[in-house]
C-alpha cells in the first residue's frame, strides 16, 4: 500500500472511482483504530450535470464540502437515520465525489463488531455505505475532515484491481449511468438495489 498523493484526487470521480478500489481508508479514535479496504464506491459529479448528486444545483450548507478541497470527507444524514461518507475529488470548487458505498475490515475488527451489533457475520459489518460509516466510527461531525491527517489515513493499493461498474443504487435522478464500480466476488460488495417507481 501506498500513500495517495491528494493532487491524485484532483480528478473527476469517474476517474478517480476505480483507483479507490483495493484502497484502505482508516480511522482512530479514543476507542481504538478501524481500517476497511474498499470494495465498492459510486461515482457522483458536479453541479448541473448528474442529477443523482448532492451537488447537481449548487452549493448549499449541507454538501459545502463537497466543493471544497479533494482529499476530504462529505458526509451526509439520509433517510433520517443514516450517515453515509464521500471522498472528494476534483480541484476545488467543482464538487465531485466518490461514496465509499462498501469494504473488508482489516483491521479492529473487534471495534467493529461492538460497534456494529445487528451484523449476522464480519462480511457484513462494512457491506452498504452506512454500516461501512458506523464500522469506521464516523459520523456527521467528521464531515469535511482531512484524509491526509490524523485520525484518518487513505492508502492506495501498488497495483489497480480488476473491477466491474454498473448503474449507481437507488436512485431516481441518474438512475442508469453505470457510474458504480465495484471488485466482483468481493462478498462486502452490497447487493444492487433499483429505485423503485413512483
């Protein structure tokens, strides 16, 4: 594993998305230190061209940071229950974003389990982008926090990994851009899931 450089991220996501994969994004806290490796990710795009973004019409107070430098943590409460984290790519200003949608817990994975305690099995403690958040230990606090400085690390694998993409889950706006990219046989990967109808 190796450090990502933060100029790497300084990309659109759909460049940046593949290279996530096999990545270990970690994070300590007073209770102990989490690492998952990153198994699958969806790619989001900047204001006024992909609508299933937070993005899509401009800057508000909640997705700031999602226009702000690459390297950094968008988190975000849905549903009116979950948090869920994205990696900020692109030069700023131009708010684009990877959601870590799923991973492996390599590390603590005692920490996890306590902290994951409705998970029928360790694959999926970190398999969906808000058990992959509680896993980790984040929550909406840690939005705009830096990756490149304690408590979190990011680290990039020495070689890409073979992946597979598909349309992105549950959304409407979107819906079938295959802008999702995932590790096959990965058995965090979450399971698709289409937007239903209305």
């Amino acid at each position: 594993m190796v450090t990502f450089d933060r100029a790497f991220l300084e990309r659109p996501a759909l460049e940046v998305a593949p290279h996530l994969l096999g990545a270990v994004l970690r994070h300590t806290t007073d209770a102990g230190t989490v690492a998952v490796r990153i198994t699958e990710v969806e790619a989001y795009v900047g204001q006024g061209l992909d609508p299933g973004s937070h993005a899509f019409r401009g800057k508000t107070k909640r997705n700031a940071s999602m226009f702000g430098e690459p390297g950094h943590l968008y988190c975000y409460f849905t549903y009116g229950m979950h948090v869920c984290a994205n990696i900020v790519c692109s030069p700023e200003g131009e708010a684009s974003g990877c959601l870590v949608r799923a991973g492996e817990v390599i590390e603590g994975i005692d920490l996890a389990r306590q902290r994951r305690t409705t998970s029928k099995s360790d694959r999926d403690l970190a398999q969906g982008p808000a058990r992959l958040v509680v896993a980790l230990g984040i929550s909406l606090t840690d939005d705009g926090s830096d990756l490149f400085a304690p408590p979190f690390s990011l680290e990039r694998p020495a070689a890409s990994v073979d992946y597979l993409t598909g349309p992105r889950t549950g959304l409407a706006g979107g819906a079938d851009l295959p802008w999702r990219f995932w590790i096959p046989g990965e058995a965090s990967v979450s399971p698709y899931k289409k937007h239903p109808k209305a």
